[in-house]
C-alpha cells in the first residue's frame, strides 16, 4: 500500500479546511409561546330556526327490461266444422276389356228321319 500517498492527501485536507472558519453566530431564542386554555362551557344556546325543505332531487334512471314469462298452457280442442258440399260427379269410366271365349257346347242330339210322302190325287 502507497501510505505516503494517503498521508500527503490527508494532510492536504487538513490544511484547506483550517483556511475555510466561519465565524459563530449566536441566534437569541423565540419568545415563548402563549398558550390560552379554555374555561368551562357556557350553557347550551336556543335550538336554530328549522331550515327551508330543500328541493326535489331528479328523476332516476329506468330499470331494465325482465324476464320473459313462462309460456302458457295449451287452449281447448275447436268446434268441429260444417259439413262440405257434395262433389261433382266422376267421368265415365273407359271400356272393359273383351271377355274369355266361352266353353263349346253340348253335341246335340241326333233327330228322328222325316218322310215325306208326296200327296195322292
């Protein structure tokens, strides 16, 4: 360690502040403070004149829409309806279709000979 150094600075300092005295001053001290102290309460004063109504405050703000309510219950059956008119009537149906051919018939029966006699005059 450099102690000559810091010695040097030291005594530098020591120096420069012996050139800097200030002389004292000697402030007298503040008067001393008057302080009042209250006595004892006087009686109480008569009650004031009661005060004008005062005026009427605005008007406030609206509330917000409620809920919607349940739904409602089902209404009875309706009358039954008149009777409609009667209907036109309906076109001609189309032509059927041609039967089966019947079944073929009985042979029939062999016939008695017929003479003929030629007249007598």
């Amino acid at each position: 360690m450099n102690y000559a150094a810091t010695t040097f600075s030291i005594a530098l300092l020591a120096v420069t502040l012996a050139g800097c005295t200030r002389e004292v001053v000697v402030t007298p001290p503040p008067p001393p403070a008057v302080v009042t102290v209250p006595g004892p309460a006087g009686p109480a004063g008569t009650p004031g004149v009661a005060g004008a109504p005062g005026l009427t405050g605005s008007k406030g703000s609206m509330g917000s829409t409620g809920d919607t309510g349940a739904t409602g219950s089902t209404g009875s059956m309706g009358n039954t309806g008149d009777t409609g008119a009667t209907g036109a009537a309906g076109d001609t149906g189309a032509t059927g279709n041609t039967g089966e051919t019947g079944a073929t018939g009985q042979r029939g029966k062999t016939g008695d000979t017929i003479v003929v006699v030629p007249a007598t005059r």
